[in-house]
C-alpha cells in the first residue's frame, strides 16, 4: 500500500505501465500522422473543455493522466508531422529525433554544466563542430542551443551589442545601458518581427532603426543601404517570412566589413541553404557576418524547442551572456550556459546531433533541395489552377495572391476546415496572400496535388 506521495511515486517509477501506454499512444499517433485531417474537427476542440477543473486535492495516478491526455489532448494536435501542414514556417520532426528525444528526456539532464551532464556537454561540442562545417562558417563559431531563433536573435544581437560598446570604451556589464555610446542599427524594411523583438528587449526601439529599402522580393537593396562606421549593427536575414528571400549578403557583409560594422543573419529557417550545393548561392557572402541564428526546428525537422545561436567572437556572445556566483564553477572546456542566456536547460544538443547524424551531409542538401522542389512544384500547379504566385520561390516559401481580404478570408477558412491542407495568411506590399511554407520532411509531390486541389475546391466553394 502506498502510504505516502513517495511511496506513490516510487510504485510508479516502477511500474512501466504509464511509460509504456505512452509509447503505444505515440505509436498510434505516428501511425495515423502522415493521413489524418490537419486541422483538429470541432468535436475535438469542444473535448478540450475538459480540461478546465480545479486543481484537485490528491492528484492522479500517473497511467490515469496519460490515458486522459491521449483522449483529450491528442485529438486537438494540429498534424505538424505530416506532410500537409503549410502555416507559419514550420519543420515536421525526423524519427530518429522524436526517438532520440524520448530517451535524452527521460535522463533529465541540466546542459548547464560539462560536470553535472558530461553527455549533453559532449554531444553539443559535437553539434557545434557539425553545423560549423556543414554550414561552412568560419573557424572558432561557437554555438548557443537556445529556445528558437527568437531567443538566438536577442542573444546575437547582445554579442553585436557587447562588442560595439566594448571598443568605443564602454563596459556593458559594469556601466549598464545609461549613458553609453550609441550603436546605429540597419535593418532591411522587411525585417521579422521576432528581429525587432529582440532589438526592442536590448533597448533599441523601431524608430532609432535606419531603415534599408527592400526589391518587389523583400530583399534589402545593397545601394540603398547607409554609410555604414564601426558603430553599426546591421541586422540581415536569410529567408524573407513570406517570399522566402535572402538579402544579398556578398555585398552589405563586405561593406560592413571594410567600415568594421557588426552584421548578424537571421537565418531561421534559410541558413540551412548552405547545406545544399545547388541552394548555397543565396547563401553566397553569409560567411563574412558576425553572428547568425537558426531554428533546428524549422527546416532540419527537429522537434520543438530548438534554435541556434552561431558567433564568430566568442567572447562577445560569453560576455553578453555573462554570469557567476561562488556555486558555478565553470571547468576549462566549452561550457553550454557559456553562450546562453539560461542556466539550466534541457540537453538541445542532443536533438541536433540526433537529426544531424541521421540525415548526414548528404541527407542535409536533399532535405533542403526536397523543401524547395516542393515548393517551386506547388507555385506551378498552383499558377496553372488560375491562382497568381506574387514571389520568386527561391527557397520553400510560396506567396499565392487570392483577391481582396473578405475572399482571401473565406478562402483560408475553407482550406483550414477542409483537413485537407493548412496554410495560414499574411499581407504582402499591402496584398491579402495565402503564404505556404513547405518545411516538412514528409511532404510528398502527391501532398502537394491534394492541398492544391484545396485550394481549388475551397475557391469553387466560395463562388
Ligand atoms: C520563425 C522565424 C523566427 C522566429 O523563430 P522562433 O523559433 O519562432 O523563435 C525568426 N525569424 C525568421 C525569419 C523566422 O522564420
């Protein structure tokens, strides 16, 4: 008999019951992902009512709460796992990943430390040498393993900060923020959202932005840049969010070169380009920034909660991230929390090693060239069912023109409640759109057909 909540819990560790309903409850899941409608139906939606009680007094056995999270948590999912889920830019998740990442979680490591977890440590190390070489950055990068590129992008752009001020005489840390000299910031027009995020959380609001004009792709234009001095943050990205564009790195990285500026690349879901011989021109003159960020999560289909931070002066990304106290007692080697804002942390390095291992250098460029061949087939089966492509498809991002807002409306809200395919809208130049982004490993060429047949019978709907 169980007397007390150690008791309890000791009885559950070993009991396998709970863990292994689990596993035949992902099992199933994985095995329904890839036909299953996309979006959840209404009547899964109205289960998740359900879950609204008051915390009770003695809480569940812990097979009760994974029978109950099955039953009413699984049927709300969206299926990012298959191949037909098109919003935001989503990656699905590489099987060895999910695998990988069901045994690293059950070792509960804290990847703050080489000492408390020397596997997460190492395979980290491991990581960042891996993405160094196949993205063909320079020597020395050194990696954070963040939450996502969000979190990457505060964390570069503290280096850049760090750095800047660090040269003009200003010690960051010591001095604050008060009084310190000041860092111009560049930025293309199409700058994302989560770029000026990151600037506004370090202190520098929009309007101290000196814009850079963006072409009909969103690209920033080269010429229209400013003079650029040793002051300068310019923030870049590889990957417009809707057109999928790379700003022309080769010449504002070279710029910003000669004049010592700092440039970092947000490179989400684009930096990945470089893995790919036939994608690594759009990537061309990258290599010359200071710092760059990455989501693992997005086109290397790893599961959430996984971006990257890469800086080639490491020092600058440490000091930015800088913490002590008398308990931490960093050892000589690369320490993870080194290059990241958290102390403890779940062991991300794993899940990138796990999907680095899995796909190799090759599986990498035919994952990348996968995504865009998909892409540019969905543009043209698209086009010839009468929709309008308003962008270039360079990468895996697809921009379809649909009429003003009430159509363009109507016909999301169709395709959505189809299942058959889910994309999500956005506004380009102005425009009401449709973006697709193809991010996942599992979409098939006939996945492309039947989302587009979507389109077509979500329009046919709407006449
Ligand atoms: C997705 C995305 C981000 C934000 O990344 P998160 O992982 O969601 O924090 C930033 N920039 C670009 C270009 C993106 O596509």
């Amino acid at each position: 008999m169980a007397n007390t909540l150690q008791d309890r819990l000791l009885a559950e560790l070993a009991d396998p019951g709970a863990r292994r309903a689990a596993v035949a409850h992902a099992e199933a899941y994985l095995a329904a992902a890839l036909g299953r409608a996309v979006a959840p139906g209404a009547e899964a939606m109205a289960r998740l009512a359900r879950f609204d009680e008051p915390l009770p007094a003695r809480g569940l056995d812990a097979l009760a709460i994974v029978e109950r999270l099955a039953a009413d948590g699984a049927p709300a999912t969206m299926a990012q796992l298959g191949g037909r889920f098109f919003g935001l830019v989503n990656g699905s998740s590489l099987p060895a990943a999910i695998a990988a990442r069901w045994l690293a979680d059950t070792w509960d490591q804290n990847a703050v430390f080489r000492q408390v977890a020397p596997v997460a440590a190492k395979l980290e190390d491991v990581a960042e040498r891996w993405l160094v070489d196949l993205l063909k950055l320079p020597e020395g990068t050194r990696a954070g393993f963040v939450s996502g590129t969000t979190a990457a992008n505060v964390c570069g752009l503290a280096a850049a900060r760090q750095h800047l001020l660090a040269r003009q005489g200003w010690d960051l840390n010591a001095k604050g923020l008060r009084g310190a000299p000041p860092i111009r910031i560049v930025a293309g027009r199409h700058a994302h959202a989560s770029q000026l995020k990151a600037l506004a959380l370090l202190g520098f609001g929009t309007e101290t932005i000196e814009w850079i004009d963006v072409d009909d792709q969103g690209r920033a234009i080269a010429d229209r840049a400013p003079a650029l001095d040793r002051t300068c943050l310019l923030v870049l990205q590889a990957g417009n969010v809707n057109s999928g564009a790379f700003d022309p790195f080769a010449s504002l990285c070279r710029r910003a070169r000669e004049m010592d500026a700092w440039v970092h690349i947000d490179g989400a879901f684009g930096l990945w380009a470089t893995a790919s011989p036939k994608l690594a021109h759009l990537m061309a003159g990258a290599e010359l920034a200071d710092s760059w960020s990455a989501d693992a999560h997005k086109t290397l289909n790893s599961p959430y909660d996984c971006g990257i931070v890469l800086c080639r002066h490491p020092h600058a990304l440490a000091a930015a991230m800088e913490a002590s106290a008398a308990y931490l007692v960093p050892g000589r080697e690369r320490e993870p929390s080194t290059y990241t804002p958290e102390m403890s942390r779940r062991a991300r390095g794993i899940d990138v090693w796990a999907c680095l291992l899995s796909l190799g250098r090759e599986g990498a460029a035919e994952l990348v060239e996968l995504l865009h061949e998909r892409a540019r087939s969905f543009a043209a089966q698209i086009r010839s069912a009468g929709f309008q492509v308003l962008n270039d498809v360079v990468f895996n991002q697809v921009v379809v023109g649909c009429g003003d807002e009430r159509q363009r409306d109507a016909l999301l809200g169709a395709i959505q409640s189809s299942g058959e395919c889910w994309v999500g809208g956005s506004t380009w130049f102005g425009r009401p759109v449709v973006r697709v982004s193809i991010c996942s490993w599992a979409t098939t060429e006939q996945d492309v057909s039947r989302s587009v047949a979507a389109f077509v019978a979500a329009r046919g709907g709407n006449r």
